[in-house]
C-alpha cells in the first residue's frame, strides 16, 4: 500500500513532509489533507531546528499547490516570443516535438548545442540540482557550471579546513561571542536565530558585520557596518592584532595547523590603520573586535552566502576560516567556524549525476555567461539552438538580464520550460510542463544548515498533469531512445539510492525509520559534546587547518563541485598565492558612485514565490533603499520613482530612505520578478557576469550605479 493509497482510508490525516527549498533551514513540515485536499501546513514542532514553525516563504505552501495560476498542462507557444500565448497539448505531442527537435539540433550542429540550464528551485537530492544530469550527460549536452551560491566560499574553505560541517548549529547555545558575518540571519536562516538568541540570553555577545542594519543586525549586541567588498581587510586585520598582541593559541597552531610563520609574517602589513580606510570602520573597533574574539571562549562565526560576492570573495573566506585555528577556538562546543553543514551528509550524488555518461571533452559554460552564450557574444564553435530550462528561472536570477532576453527572443533557439507557474523565462518557452510541488511528489533532503535527513512524502495526487522531475527526465529519456537501467529506476528506488546508508553518519537511520519519523539526525556526537577539530583532524592533505593552502598551491584557481557534476577529479587551474591576501573592490567608477547591493530578500528565495499574492504583499513592490544624504543629492524623497542604472543596462524600483544603509550604498532585494516591476526589468539588468576570485563565484556586491529620479 502507497501513502497515497494510506489517505483514502480517513476523511482528515496528517503526512509529514520536508520544506523544499533550503534557506539553510529545511523544516520538517506537517501537511493536513482533508478528502484527499492539503488545507495546511505547519512546522514539526518536534523537530529541534523546525520547531513548530515555518517562514514566510512557504507557511501557505497549499495556496502554491492550488493556484489558479499554475501550469497544469504542456502547451506549446501560439504568439511571438515573450508574449506568453499559449495552447494546451498532450503530454505524447511535447515529448515527440521535443525528442524530434532535440535530435534534429543535434544532426546539424553536434550535440553540445543543446544546452540544460538550471539550479536550486528545488532543492530535494532526487528532484533538485542533480535531477537532470544524467539526461543531458548521456546525450553529450553542454554542461552548465552553476556557481551561484557559495562556489567560491566552498573552494576557499575547502581549500583551508577541508570538507568538514565545522560547528553543529545547535552547539552555538553554548557559545559566548558569535560573529554573524555577511548574513541576514533572521530573513534567510531564520530558525537558526532562536539558537543564537538563547546564547545571547546566557550572556553571549553577538556582533554583526554587514553594511546594511537589517533585521539581524538591529537585534545583535554589536552592529559593525562595513564598506561592501572589503570583508577581508578586516579578516586580514584582526590576524594582525591577534598574532602581534600574542592573542593567538600557541598550542593549538603548533600541533593543528601548516604555515603560521608564514602567515605572521604576512599579515605584518595588514594593520588595524590600514584597514579602517578600506572598510571605513574606526581603528579601535578593528582592535576591539580582534581582542574580544580571540579571547572569548568558545567564539565562533557564521559566513553567509554574501561574502564570496566581490572580487576578493574567496581569499575572505580564506583569511575568516583561518580565524578559529588562530585562536584555538575549535577546542570548544560552540567554537569555529559555520559554513556548510552538508559537508556531513553522506549523499549519494554519483549515483544521480552518473559523471560515465559524460563525453570526456564536453565544452562547459558558466550560467553567469547565459546572456552572452545565447546572443553570440561568446566564442562558441557551436552556436546554442536548443535550451531547457527547469528548477530555474534565469531571467531573474542570472546577470546581463537584457542579453538573456535577446537571446531567448531568437526564433532559432528552441526552449522547453518546466515550472509551477509562467516565469518571466517560460514566457519565452516554445513548449512549457507542469511540474509538481512538494506536497505531490517523494524527495529527501539533506541540509544546508543542521545535521538533519528529512523525507517528503506526497501528500496528494498531482494537479492537472503535472509530474516530478524525476518522472520528466525518464519520460525524455523514453522519448530519446535512451534504454540504460537508471532511466527506468522509480522514485522509490531513487530514495534507496539517495544516501549511502552503510556511512558512520547513518548508522541507525533507514528509509523505514524515516516514514515512520520523518526526519532524524546524523549519527553524530549531541550538540552539547560536538567538538569536531578539538585534536585537529581537519579534512586537509595535512589533517591541519592549512594557513598556507596546499591545495592552492598544487591546484590554483578550481571550482570545489559539492555535486560532482563534472568528474571527482579537480582540474588545474590559473596558480593562486597560498597565503591568504587582500584583493580590492572591482568595480570604481565616477559615472557610477554608488555601490548597489542585492540581499536576499525576507519573503522570497531567490525567485520562488516572487509571483505568489501573500509573499508579494509582504515583501512588496520592487524597493532601492538610499541614504538620506544620497536622496538629497538627487532630488529624491521617499515613494518616489527611480532608475538605478550603469552601462549594463536599468531598472525602476521605489525609493526607501533609510540610514540602515550607509552613505554610497544603496539596497535592493533580490526575486522581483520583472513581469511585476517598472519596465520589467529588476536588478540583475544592472548586475555584473565577471567572476571572484575562487570558484567562478559572482561579483555582484561589487556593482556601482547611479540613482536618479524617474
């Protein structure tokens, strides 16, 4: 007997569920289902992360499932490209007209001009990221690198502590000076902020680094504004006061760590004088911050996705992981260094991405270069004419937003859109499908943020025709002629392979225990013992924290691939100076003096939810939030219309005046879908497609604009 069939026996019942999208919280849900209708959701309140409450973003989820507005049915395109128009075919008419395309592109041009594009829509192991690798792999596609988030912390970290989930979130309610860096906690990890706030009730002090007083920011102990761009000076600095000021654990770096004369001598020139011009933060605070962390015991930081995001991204991720060695703060529960936890879930990637079926030589192309690959603007040998696009909607998400509307206005490129709803990319579809939601299909989850598994059951039948993604990709598959085993492999057979079930970390937990549970945690020391480098054991070439990167060293500029979607091996790339150093702000410019930053927004993730009516209510009409003193200059009051623009291109968005934004920067949230903004287009028309330092991460913290009056 199916769940599915287990809801026809009682009029009302529950099914425990798992939040698909990971803000890095992925809550354990409770779906209510009355004759066969999901009417609610609610947050496990058993679960010790979830606890009983879900965010803003999906604490309505049925009203997604149930939208008029969903898309139901595969249609086919009746008006010109952009409009939106059109008509409703069978599911046998969109597989041929696909599969018949495809091939068709595929006898002109070679194979890698067909091109899959997507990412995180989804974050489940069997409908997200990795759903459809194998499809393309075995079809000889281009491969797509997808370094939105955390590529470059990854390499960095990677590179100096190894893959390791550093401290257990829950550990933190025993720390006593917790640094949130770069992250709007209580917006984008908002069941972490509970933990935080009991340390901060038993005598913590919880300082945030940030340039913008946001929600998080006003509720820490201490607010440390800081110019965008230039995290690492500060990083660099407080290593110099700690090392010169003899803060620094000397056993610890003795026996756990590689190159700390090195690094001394290194950080001679990075001085607190020096770092107050580049981060416009008083001397004294530099100092103060440097000797409060290093001799509060247990310290710990927590990164967010927005430090990687300017030019130096990678070397600040480098210079902040080598922090908590420093000071031997990982000797402590609550103490070092929060990154990933992933790093602790043993997930079967292999076994979903399938690296065999790849063609060795296959050409790779970074999303972030989706505009230019689409217009020509790129060096291609073979010219783009077939693009699918799922779990993603680029036309938000991704840079140079004008040149991807070009591109996908071409009457030679042919598009499939799989998606809930009509996006500002499936308005471009030649063919679009239904794809379901959370509450219709299986997935696990694995966490960005705790040491959790959590499965999801369906909790209804899907709407209309809509299917899982893994039920799209075998069904292409069919439609393509492609007889290999892993084709015809069901959901549940995917979930069997979802984790390697024989790991230390899942000893005691099964698929079976996890129906009955729903979600269960890692077979990992309690948060009140784990103490993962208190002996060093670091996941490094040395087993140390490498202060002096050997990975660097041999292997350069590379990607750290969390998914393995090109092969388990790194390639060499351009040579990287080990040690950890400063690299500037890109982008400076007259024309354009005012750094323009785009957080993640409060009721949005990304580009989810950002057509849905509750989530729009509260997160409002498209925003530019600007200084008092840069609204004078300009001639702007509050409530008025503005352009923000630079050569890149323009958007118009309201005006907020705030002094949560420092003089020279202004704020605007990234998800605004552009079919709801002024002139429709929203911030990434104005962001940059260069990359970081590491990892191929994006530079958009870097933007200058100006700001005028529409």
């Amino acid at each position: 007997m199916t769940a599915l069939d287990d809801l026809t026996l009682t009029p009302t019942t529950t099914v425990r569920a798992a939040c698909p999208h990971d803000c890095p919280d992925t809550c354990a849900m409770l779906v209510t289902v009355e004759d066969g209708r999901a009417t609610n959701v609610a947050g496990d309140p058993d679960h010790p992360i979830t606890r009983g409450g879900l965010c803003v973003k999906v604490n309505n989820y049925p009203d997604k499932t149930y939208s008029p507005d969903r898309l139901l049915y595969p249609m086919k395109r009746v008006g010109p490209k952009g409009l939106g128009r059109f008509e409703r075919i069978s599911w046998d008419e969109a597989l041929e007209t696909i599969a018949s395309t495809f091939k068709a592109k595929i006898a002109e041009h070679g194979a890698e001009t067909v091109m899959p594009v997507s990412y995180l829509g989804n974050q489940g192991i069997l409908n997200g990221l990795s759903v459809g690798d194998a499809f393309f792999h075995r079809l000889g596609a281009t491969i797509t690198e997808r370094t939105y988030c955390d590529s470059g912390a990854c390499t960095a970290y990677a590179s100096t502590v190894g893959a390791t989930a550093g401290v257990d979130p829950e550990s933190i309610v025993h720390s006593k000076y917790i640094i949130i860096w770069a992250s709007n906690t209580i917006s984008t990890n908002l069941h972490l902020w509970p933990i935080i706030a009991e340390a901060q009730k038993r005598g913590a002090k919880v300082v945030c680094i940030d340039p913008v007083r946001h929600k998080t920011a006003r509720r820490a102990d201490w607010h440390i504004p800081i110019r965008p761009g230039t995290d690492n000076a500060l990083a660099l600095a407080m290593m110099h006061v700690i090392i010169a000021e003899g803060l620094h654990d000397e056993d610890y770096v003795r026996e756990h760590t590689l190159g700390f004369d090195e690094l001394a001598e290194r950080v001679q020139q990075y001085t607190p004088e020096w770092a107050s011009e580049e981060t416009g933060i008083p001397v004294e605070d530099i100092r103060t911050l440097a000797r409060e962390y290093a001799t509060t015991d247990p310290s710990m930081i927590r990164i967010g996705v927005a430090i990687e995001r300017h030019a130096g991204g990678g070397q600040t991720v480098r210079s902040i992981a080598c922090l908590p060695a420093l000071v031997g703060a990982w000797r402590h529960v609550g103490g070092g260094l929060l990154q990933l936890p992933l790093w602790a879930h043993p997930v079967n990637w292999p076994a979903f991405i399938h690296p065999e079926f790849r063609t060795p030589g296959t050409r790779v192309i970074n999303q972030f270069l989706l505009g230019r690959a689409l217009t020509g603007e790129m060096d291609l040998d073979t010219p783009v004419t077939a693009l699918m696009v799922y779990n993603s909607n680029p036309m938000v998400v991704a840079p140079e937003q004008e040149k991807i509307a070009r591109g996908l206005e071409r009457e030679d490129l042919f598009t499939v859109v799989s998606d809930h709803f009509m996006t500002d990319t499936a308005r471009y579809a030649d063919i679009l499908l239904p794809a379901t939601t959370a509450l219709e299909q299986h997935d696990i989850m694995f966490s960005w943020g705790h040491f959790y598994v959590t499965l999801n059951t369906p909790a209804v039948e899907p709407e209309g025709e809509s299917v899982p993604n893994t039920e799209l990709f075998r069904r292409l598959a069919a439609a393509m002629g492609f007889d290999d085993e892993y084709f015809t492999l069901s959901d549940e057979q995917l979930l069997e392979q979802s984790y390697d079930w024989s790991a230390p970390a899942m000893e005691g937990i099964t698929l079976e225990s996890l129906r009955e549970t729903g979600w269960a945690r890692l077979n990992l020391p309690g948060p009140d013992e784990y103490r993962p480098h208190a002996e060093g054991g670091f996941p490094t070439p040395s087993g140390k924290t490498e202060f002096r990167s050997s990975a660097l060293e041999a292997m350069g500029n590379f990607v750290v691939n969390l998914f393995r979607q090109l092969s388990d091996d790194h390639q060499p790339g351009t040579p990287v100076d080990p040690l950890p150093h400063y690299i500037a702000p890109r982008e400076n410019s007259e024309l354009y003096p005012l750094n323009l930053l785009s957080p993640k927004s409060h009721a949005y993730i990304n580009s989810s939810a950002g057509d849905q009516a509750m989530q729009k209510r509260v997160q409002g009409e498209q925003t530019v939030t600007i200084h008092p003193a840069d609204a004078q200059a300009r001639g702007i009051d509050e409530g008025n219309y503005v352009a923000v623009s630079n050569d890149r291109g323009r958007f118009v968005a309201l005006a907020k005046i705030s002094e949560e934004v420092a003089p020279g920067v202004v704020v605007c949230p990234m998800g605004s879908w552009g079919k709801n903004a002024k002139e429709g287009t929203t911030v990434n028309a104005v962001n940059p497609f260069v990359f970081a330092d590491l990892g191929n991460a994006p530079t958009f913290s870097d933007t200058r604009v100006e700001v005028t009056p529409v």
